[in-house]
C-alpha cells in the first residue's frame, strides 16, 4: 500500500514512548497510511538506537505503511522522507536556501542538524509487511552541544535559525501531503526522479567528507549516490559505493 492517491490518516496523541514503536503496536487495525504524531516522546530513538531529545514543542512522528517492495527498494523512502520534510520546510518558511539533505537521512538548516529520520519494518516480503518512518523536527529546540557526538554536525532548532515559531500540527498539514507527493513519484516513476531532487539539495556534494563504517573511517570527496542510493566516495584512485555509514564534515 502506498500513499498515492490516499490521503493519509492522523493519530494524535499528547505522550507516548516512541512514535515508530506506537506504529508497529497499532499497524494491523489501521486502515491504510497513517501519520503517528505525538506531543512528547519519553523513549525517542535515533539511529544506531541512539536517544532522540523529544521536548513538547518539537516535531515526533512518524508514517506508517504497508509496502509490498524488497527490503532494499522500500528503503529508499528515506530520500522521499528527507525531500518532503525540505519542501515542507521551504514551503512555511520561504527560505530555499537554508535548507539543504545529507546523507543518509538527515535535514539541515544553515548547516546544523534540524531533522533527522528512522526506518524502521517488520515482515518485509510477508503478507503483513509494516514500514515505519520515524521523523523528528527541531522546530522550537535543539539538544546541547553536550549531546551531540564530537565532530557530527550541531543540531539547530528551526526557531533558533529562522525565527519561525510552528506547532507540529502546523507542520505535519505540510509535511503529510508532501510526503504523499513524492510517495507517488517514487511508486509509479521509481528512484531516478528523487534521485535527481536529492543531489540537487545535497550539502556538501563535490566537498571532502569523512564516511565512518564501525570502525573504519574513510576520508574522500562526496562524488554522488548511485542508484540504489549508495554514498559514492572518491578517494584517490578508488571510487568507492557505501551502503551505509555515519558522515562527518
């Protein structure tokens, strides 16, 4: 099931653990797509299971599918999500320029991390399959430097950066249809078209970047992403395609 031609439905709920957990409790009564949105988050999640800061103010929610692709297709909806969450920014700020996608899955806005996605699924390739895509918005505040790993880009919140004050319900009558526009282009026109859109947002393409995997650190310049979505790094002679990897500038 996708988002095309469906308008998705809306859960709003003022505490929950996590959003992308409160999806795969609810994902089998639902009637299609749906938007999870909670006013406070007390088990917030990051990628790598790392705590997400969830203050009442801040954007928590997450899109609940039922996609019938292979694993590897369903998630490039990470680039859908991140192009949406940029249009709907852009479009409640008019300011195109502030906002710009690094890989994989995160939003920047004048350079520091306002936004962050988490795909999460269960039972792919099965008759119930169940994606979660899990997005959180710094729209009022931002976690302390303090919390912030050394060396990863400085979170920002979109108050802080643009003097924009939104609720997240505000943002989510954005975000929703954006999303489904791009959920549409993605299901009937494939990964070439949000392929396009997201390098011409990337922050820091043709630049030098750090690309760590586990332990391995490799040092090169962004050169693009391939077709199934991988970083291409160039480092020296080698051109190298990583599926996947925390990125340092």
């Amino acid at each position: 099931m996708s988002a095309e031609g469906q308008t998705a439905g809306r859960i709003v709920l003022p505490e929950i653990d996590s959003t992308n957990a409160e999806g795969f409790r609810r994902a089998a009564g639902l009637p299609g797509p749906t938007w999870i949105l909670a006013g406070l988050q007390t088990a917030g999640r990051g990628r790598r299971a790392r705590p997400w800061t969830s203050p009442q103010g801040n954007f928590h929610g997450t899109l609940v599918l039922t996609p019938t692709e292979p694993p590897e297709t369903v998630a490039l909806r990470s680039f859908a999500a991140a192009l949406a969450l940029r249009d709907a920014l852009v479009q409640m700020t008019g300011l195109p320029q502030g906002f710009t996608l690094k890989w994989p899955n995160d939003v920047l806005c004048n350079g520091g991390k306002i936004a962050g996605i988490l795909l999460e699924s269960q039972g792919l390739n099965t008759p119930e399959p169940v994606l979660c895509i899990g997005i959180g918005v710094n729209l009022i505040a931002a976690p302390d430097a303090s919390q912030i790993e050394a060396g990863a880009v400085p979170a920002v919140s979109l108050l802080q950066e643009t003097g924009h004050r939104l609720t997240p319900d505000a943002f989510l009558d954005r975000l929703a249809p954006a999303y489904a526009a791009w959920e549409a282009t993605f299901t009937t026109q494939g990964f070439a078209p949000l392929r396009e859109a997201w390098l011409s947002h990337a922050s820091r393409l043709g630049q030098p970047i750090r690309a760590r995997t586990g332990t391995v650190t490799r040092e090169g310049t962004f050169e693009t992403i391939d077709a199934q979505g991988n970083l291409i790094l160039r480092t020296g002679q080698a051109r190298l395609a990583i599926p996947a990897a925390e990125v340092f500038f």
